[in-house]
C-alpha cells in the first residue's frame, strides 16, 4: 500500500477516541438502569458502585494507554496488545472473547434502544389489548443498523458520534436543571443518601458495570489512527475520568430528585426530572445507545479481523475471509457480516439484565488481562519497556486483583464457566498452533526477575547449608551425549520433583569462533532431543580437558540458587575407556565438597520395574543414607512409577542383629519409603565375595546402587568398578559427608 494510501485510510485523531468512548460510557445504562441502581442501594451505595467499577476500568485505562505508548497499536485494539504481550495462543483466547463481547454489545444497545418506544408499546396496549414483543422493534432496528455499518463503514459512524455528543450533552444538562419529583422538598430527602440494600449490590453492579466498560471502545479504532500511542492515552483516560464524575453528579440528581420507589419502578424516572423529560430523555437514549451500537459494531469487526490475519482460526478459508477488507475503503466487511448476524442472535433474547451480566463477565477477563500485563511489564523492567505514558505497577495489580474478585462476587457458577470455557479454548488454540507454544517476552522478563530474586535471597540466607534439609543440587558432564543418554536421564529423575540438575555437555576444544558455533549448534540439538521431557538446565563446556572442564564445572553458578552438591560423572559398562578420567579426577572434585556419583552406562535395556537395587555394607556408614536418599527421589519420576526400593545389607553373622535392629528402627519412624518385606539382610561367608553375591541377586534389577570410598579408589582403581557382570546399569555414589535421613 502506498504512503498517501496509508494516510487515508488511518485518518482519525483523538476526538473519534474520546467520543466514542464517552458516548458508550454515558449510554443505555445511564438512562435505564443507574435510577434503579440508586433507588435499590441508596446514594452513597451508588457512589461505592462507580469507585469500585473504576477501581477496574481507571488501571485498564491507565494500563492500556501505557502500553499503547509503548509500542504501535495496529489493527485489532486491546486484541493486539493482548496478543503482543502474552503470545499470540493466550491472545487469540482473550481476543475471541474479547470480540464476542464487542459483538453481544451490539445487541444490548439495540436493545435498550428499543425502551425509547416504550410510549408505543404501551399504547398499544392500552388501545387494541395487543401486548407487543419487543423484538418487533429491536429485531428492524438491528436490520437498520446492520445495513447502515455495512455500506457506509467506520467513516459516517465516526461522524454521527459528534451529533451525539451533543444531544447527550444537551440531555444531561436538561436533567440537571430540572425539579425534583411532587412531593419531594430539594436537598432534604436524606433517606436516600443511605447505603442500603447491601446484599443486592453485587447483582447491581453486574447490571451497570457494562457502563463503565465503554471507555476502551475508541482503542478498537487504533488501526485507523493517525497516532494511536498520542490518541490512545487522551482519549481513553479524559472519557474515564469525566464519566467517573458525571455519573457521581448523576447519582446525587437521583437520589436528592425522587423517591427511593419511582428510581427502582420507573425506568424513565429521568424524563420526569429533566425540562422537557418527556423529549430529551428518550431523545438522549436514542442517539445513545445507537451511538455505542455503531462504536461496538466498528470496533467488534475489527478485532476478528485481526484474529484472523493472525491465522487464529484452525480453518485457513475462515482465516482468509475474515481477514478480507472492501478494496474502496478497506473496511472490514466480511467480519462485520458475521458481527451482525451474533448481533442478532442475541436481541432475540430481548433482555437488557441478562445480556448485560454476559458483556460483564467478558469485560472483565479482558482488563484483567490488560492490567496484569502492564504489572507484569512493570515487574519484569525489561530495557524495551519505555513508555512514554506511565502508570504505577500497584494500580495495575490493584486493578486485576480488583477484576478477578468482583467477577466472583456477581456470579461465581458464570465466573467459573467464563474461565473453564476459556481453558478449555486455550488448550484447542494450543493444540491448533503448536508452532506458537514460546514463552512470550512479558513472562520471560517475569521468570528472570523472580530468579534473579530468588537467587539473591538464597545466597544471602544460606539456607540451603542445613544437612537435616538436604537435598541434590546436581551437576553432570559428559562429552558422548549423542552417543548414550543414561547420564542425563539420571541428572532427569533427580531434578524431577526434588532436586536441581544441570547437563553440561563438553566440548573438547579451546574456545574459539568454530568451537563457539559448535557449541550453539549441539546446544540447540540438545534441547530439541530432550526438550519436552527434561527437567534439567542444559549447556555446554568448550574445555580442552576432562580435568579443566572439571575444574571449571564445580566453580560455576548454580541456577537454582544454591551450590552445587553433587557431581555425575559415567562411562560405558562395556567399553570401560573413560573411566581412567574420572578417577584421575576423583580427588579434585572430593576436595571441592562433592558428594560423587559415578554412573556405569550398560548397553541393555533398563527394565524399570524390575526395581531399585540398593547395596549396603557395614563399610558404608556414610554413603548409605545417601543412596537411600537417591533411591527415593528416583522413585519420584514417572519413570518408575510401577517399580519399588529394595535394600541389600550384607554383613557378617556377628553383625546381623545389630543390622536388623538399625533398619527395623528406620522403618518404625517411618524414615524409609519401604516395608520390612524390602529388605534383606545376607550374611557373607568368608570365602565369598560381595560381588558375586550383587551378581547373584541383582542380575535383572532396573538400577543398581553401589557404595565406594576414596581410599578403595586410590588402592584398587579400576578395578574395584569391574566383576559386576550380571547387574546392567550401576551407579556407584560417595557421600562427601553423611546424610541424615528424617
């Protein structure tokens, strides 16, 4: 599209913005419902109904016009912003109930538009019997307007709202001049200045808050908008403001001009107060109402419209025909045929209260979301967050506090279906556009501040340092990820649920520009390998070393915040090459506080429900509870879900009561995750050895579980880690210090 195209075409300043905002806020239910809101809970009730809708819409306006300076509002309104600053799956969510809300407004305005006949109505009543539905009236309306919108789009619309401004302006002003009802002395009547009512103010607000919601209307216009972030921020914020103090104004002439009884029966108690009620009231409604039906049929197309120019919809063909504009004025007209059409489904339903509780329920997800959004922004302080409109974090989380809470209040059962219906689509939208599952920006920020805090506050509280609290903060390096994943499936089922764990892949090598593009390269495959299953922080190490990267691993950060505890290091059962390495290493990492757990891959298959082998001596005082411990945190993992611990202690004769009676005693305070059934105490006869006895019993055990000390290490070497033919995978563990088990 051409530069003097594209002017033409964003055409509107501040004023379209701010009328058709003010206009909707200044609507139907002003006219209709707010005497009956003040008759019901009394003045002051009254005044609590506006600051606590306000405690919603004030944030939502300050929110949306933060954001609007922050980056260009296109077409689509609060859709896009939502869209832009969740991810377009969470956006599409909100945005189609966003727009069904837009469109159901269309309905509730035709028809509260339809009271303005109410003279007709009750004429022919009174003359022929003949009780009309109101449907004959809304129905030919909506059909009107439906046409009108149609072939003469968001320009006439535009200017029909200055014409509107002032038959309201006139209206209003009309009402406040006038005379209090017969019977009522001006100033006095103080009974209905009370608070009153209080267990129907709720039900009220669900009835009125559709009010306040109109100060967003002019935001589904940013696409046409010269400049949204200077529009957005004057126009929102002036009409809510100057609604919030109209309506204040409003409900003191109510409550000072009538009775308690005509505010709640007649529901054109306005035109009996005003000069020339009987004209300027209904005349007021009427262009009202129409007024917010045209903002809401403007502004509902164009949110679908960018729905779909978003590829929202799961059928390409729907994406396609939406997302059509009329080539003479690029209006919308496809999305505003399927607007009409919702339109009219619901003036069928021909009631203004029921209507009105489903366009609440909707708002209020909507600048909930908003409102979370610009906390979220906040708390994040992410360098790209520089609005040149800026609201303050606690108004933003006051105001989505405020949204969730009072969508509770007025009705819980339809609180709970708008959130279950919106689950329930945002897991469809998901399943549609897997492509589009990435954590966006607004949350990345969040994560990386509550982090960071996390991290800050662990370190300077020291209170990972306890040994009653224990628990694994794991790190493993290996260089044959893409050869065997035993080693990072243990790291796996230790950070499942109670550890941490990172996955260092190393990289022999100096660093340089190949090994660093290496890196990012086997990095990426990594993840994609092991992404959607892993719960463990993976990376990798250009080290030239086994030893340096040793060196270097033990000395980095953890990311959870607390240090590092342990090491994993492995190598294949069969192909016993690289374990020279890791006993060669053995001491550096011991002197750096490492509990030690070396991991014999086996190429068979690792049967998980043959169990957990774990084999104590009574040389393994200290490393016993800890594989005890590792035992129980493996079970953990859904892994081995179906499998169980049991537990070897072999001993001499000499030695078999005292055994017995130290795991009776650990089983009776309820200190082991197992019965006495998983347990087996064997008596070792001199001329036999432990090995061939963990042969004998563990041959077709799921994971074997071995103790080992330095000093066997540094005396026997490899050899102490070879002759255990029959058991497949073994993790040989070395406690550092002594675990307690509680």
């Amino acid at each position: 599209m051409s530069g003097n195209m594209e002017t033409t075409m964003k055409k509107f300043g501040t004023a379209p913005v701010f009328f058709t905002a003010v206009s909707t806020i200044l609507g139907a239910i002003l006219f209709l419902r707010f005497a009956y809101a003040v008759g019901t809970v009394g003045f002051f009730g009254a005044l609590s109904l506006i600051l606590l809708g306000h405690m919603v819409t004030i944030p939502t306006a300050l929110a949306l016009s933060e954001i609007a300076t922050n980056k260009r509002v296109e077409g689509g309104g609060e859709y896009f912003i939502v869209s832009r600053s969740f991810g377009l799956n969470i956006g599409t969510t909100i945005g189609i109930t966003l727009y069904l809300s837009q469109a159901i407004s269309v309905a509730f305005y035709v028809i509260a538009f339809t009271e303005t006949f109410q003279f007709f109505f009750d004429y022919l009543k009174e003359t022929y019997q003949l009780i009309l539905p109101r449907q004959a009236v809304s129905l030919p309306v909506m059909a009107v307007l439906s046409v009108f919108i149609m072939r003469k789009g968001a320009k006439l619309g535009v200017k029909a709202l200055y014409v509107v401004v002032v038959i309201l302006a006139i209206s209003l002003l009309l009402f406040f001049v006038g005379k209090p009802l017969a019977g009522i002395q001006q100033g006095s009547p103080f009974s209905n200045l009370e608070f009153r009512n209080s267990g129907d103010f709720f039900l009220v607000l669900a009835i009125i808050f559709p009010a306040f919601t109109g100060m967003t209307a002019g935001v589904g216009l940013s696409g046409d908008l010269r400049n949204p972030a200077k529009s957005i921020p004057m126009g929102t914020v002036a009409a809510t403001f100057i609604g919030m103090i109209v309506y204040g104004f409003i409900s003191y002439k109510l409550a000072v001009s009538a009775a308690a009884t005509d505010l709640v029966q007649d529901q054109f108690v306005m035109s009996r107060i005003a000069v020339l009620g009987w004209l300027v009231i209904p005349l007021g409604l009427a262009a009202s109402t129409l007024s917010s039906a045209l903002g809401s049929i403007m502004v509902a197309p164009r949110t679908i419209q960018a729905l779909a120019n978003d590829h929202s919809f799961p059928v390409a063909g729907i994406n396609q025909w939406l997302s059509r504009a009329r080539s003479s004025d690029d209006e919308p007209f496809n999305a505003s045929l399927l607007t009409c059409m919702i339109a009219f489904v619901f003036v069928g339903l021909g009631s203004v209260n029921v209507v009105a509780q489903i366009i609440t329920m909707f708002f209020l997800i909507t600048y909930g979301s908003l409102c979370l959004i610009s906390f979220l922004n906040h708390f994040g302080s992410s360098p790209s967050y520089r609005p040149s409109f800026k609201s303050k974090w606690v108004i933003s989380l006051i105001g989505f506090l405020t949204a969730v809470w009072v969508m509770f209040k007025i009705n819980t059962t339809y609180s709970l279906v708008a959130f279950g219906l919106m689950i329930l689509l945002h897991i469809y939208i998901n399943a549609i556009h897997k492509d589009r599952k990435g954590i966006s920006s607004v949350f990345m920020n969040t994560i990386f501040q509550v982090n960071r805090n996390l991290q800050l506050f662990l370190q300077k509280g020291k209170i990972v340092k306890t040994t009653t609290d224990w628990r694994p903060s794991v790190i493993c390096l290996s260089r044959h990820s893409f050869l065997r994943d035993h080693a990072f499936r243990l790291t796996n089922w230790i950070s499942f649920k109670y550890g941490f764990g990172t996955y260092l892949h190393h990289i022999v090598g100096y660093y340089s520009k190949n090994t660093h593009d290496q890196a990012v390269q086997e990095l990426s495959q990594l993840i994609r390998n092991y992404g959607d299953v892993s719960h463990v922080y993976i990376d990798t190490l250009i080290c030239p070393s086994f030893t340096a990267a040793i060196a270097q691993s033990i000395q980095i950060p953890s990311i959870s915040g607390m240090d590092y505890n342990m090491m994993i290091l492995e190598y294949d059962k069969e192909n016993p090459s690289g374990l020279d390495e890791i006993i060669e290493n053995y001491k550096l990492i011991h002197t750096a506080g490492f509990d030690i757990c070396i991991l014999a891959s086996s190429r068979r298959p690792l049967i998980y429900k043959n169990g957990i082998h774990v084999w104590i001596t009574t040389e393994d005082t200290e490393n016993a509870n800890l594989m005890i411990i590792l035992s129980f945190i493996f079970l953990g993992h859904p892994d081995w879900k179906h499998s169980d611990i049991r537990i070897f202690h072999v001993c001499r004769e000499n030695e078999q009561i005292e055994v017995s009676r130290q795991m009776r005693e650990l089983i009776e305070n309820g200190r082991l995750p197992i019965t006495a059934q998983n347990i087996r105490i064997l008596v070792r006869n001199h001329d036999r050895s432990v090995k061939s006895i963990i042969n004998e019993h563990s041959a077709d055990a799921g994971l074997t579980i071995l103790g080992f000390h330095g000093s066997t290490i540094r005396h026997m070497e490899q050899l102490f880690f070879e002759g255990y033919d029959a058991p497949g995978t073994i993790l040989f563990v070395n406690a550092c210090k002594s675990k307690v088990i509680d």
